[in-house]
C-alpha cells in the first residue's frame, strides 16, 4: 500500500519524494507513522510482518525502512540483516520498546542507522528519518577527500575505502568515520560524539560505543588492539593518525 505525500517534498538523491517502508505489525502504529511521513512528503509503503517487508523492499527498493524488532514470522533484526546485504541497501531506523536495550544495541550492530523507542512522537520519527536520509544523501558532505595512509574517505561521494577494498558502512557508521578522521588527535567524550554524529542533544551512549566497535572491525587490523580509534579512558575516543604527516583534506 502506498500512501501519497500531502505536505512539503522530500529531496534524497535527486528524486522527489523520497520513499520509506514502514513495517510494524500494530496497525495503529503503521497508519499513523505512515500518516505524518506521508504529510511530510514521503512515498509511504507499509508491511505487516518480515516477510512482507522483504518483498516490499525488493519491490520497491525503499531509501529508509522503518522497523519494529518485534515481528511475527520472520524477527526484526533478521530483516535488518537482509536488508543490510543487499546492493545499496536501504537507511534503517529500528523501533524498540522502552526495556529491549539488547535487541536495540543488536540492531546497531547489525547495521541499524538509527533508533527510537516506544512510546514515541510521530514527528520526531519524521525527523530522525529525514536526518539518516540526509546523511545517506551523496554530495551532501564536506566537499574533499580525507587520507590517511592506505585509507581514503570521500566525503562528498560518501565512500570509504581501505587500501583496494571499498568499506561496506552505514550512514551512522560513515558519519562517525569522516568526523574523526576530519579531527584527528582530539579526544571526544560520548556526549560530544551524540551532538556532533548523530545530531542529538541526549541520547544512549551506548549507540557511540557499538559504532565504535564497528567501525573498528572494518578499518583496524586487529579490532580488539586498535591503533587508529583509540579508548581514552574516562573520557570517550580519539583518532590517531595512521600516516605521517596528519590526515589532510583534499578538494
């Protein structure tokens, strides 16, 4: 089912409006959240269950999928790894209950953009949808490519590479790269990294420290002795440069 934007455009990758598959098998929640992103000027399609949302997104091919974690028939987080295997896969926003912290740290690591717990306003899921969509957005960055040693981030093109292997990263996960790369040497406390990544004026620090950990699974040769995103005890996290001379910017 599609439901037609009333309000404003939505502009994501140079196609009006963008769309977003919401999947959640409350219809309550279904009809309201496809209700205000469509009002905001979204292309809205709607899943009941896993299985339907995995042919809606092979259908549709959705740039953001809202989704609850708790499904009937096909779970959630099975769906978010789906949907992360795919060719240009979707922005995800994971829906929790207010006492599933496992399962929405699991969503996180799984490849989750973003989240938000239930109970929730409507308008601020609309919002968190149009912020991933925003960063997922290509040539929405800092026009310039940062270097350090054999990696090589490419912020207007929104690409990650790693010696001769592209990375594989999430909005968030791409994000949180650029930021610390763009500042290397400077220890950021979690809260410091919530503001400046991710936008949020409070939140689960924890979802710092699971992209954290993601990240370096992609970019450090040994995840568990890191030498570029280092720990700084009591404080948060500090990117060390790999290369000298520093990481420099190039545009």
């Amino acid at each position: 089912m599609t439901s037609p934007g009333t309000g404003r455009k939505c502009h994501y990758a140079d196609r009006v409006p963008a769309s977003v598959l919401v999947v959640d098998d409350d219809p309550t929640v279904r009809d309201v959240v496809a209700r205000y992103l469509g009002d905001a000027g979204y292309r809205v399609d709607v899943a009941a269950d896993g299985e339907a949302a995995l042919a809606a997104a092979a259908a549709h091919r959705p740039d953001a999928v809202v989704l609850d974690l708790m499904l009937p028939g096909i779970a959630g987080l099975d769906v978010c790894v789906a949907l992360r295997a795919v060719p240009a896969p979707p922005a995800i926003v994971v829906l929790t209950a207010l006492g599933e912290e496992d399962d929405r740290i699991r969503g996180l690591e799984l490849g989750a953009d973003d989240y938000v717990i239930k109970p929730f306003s409507p308008r601020e899921l609309v919002l968190r949808v149009a912020a991933v969509l925003r960063r997922a957005a290509p040539g929405t960055g800092d026009a310039g490519i940062l270097l350090d040693g054999d990696l090589r981030v490419d912020t207007a093109g929104r690409r990650a590479q790693l010696g001769d292997t592209a990375l594989a990263l999430t909005t968030r996960e791409f994000d949180l790269l650029a930021f610390l790369v763009a500042h290397p040497g400077r220890a950021f406390t979690r809260s410091d990294l919530l503001t400046q990544v991710w936008g949020w004026d409070f939140g689960d620090q924890s979802t710092v420290t699971v992209h954290v950990r993601r990240l370096r699974e992609k970019i450090e040769a040994d995840p568990t002795a890191p030498r570029r995103i280092a720990t700084i005890w009591g404080t948060g996290y500090r990117y060390d440069a790999a290369a000298d001379p520093a990481p420099v910017r190039s545009v």
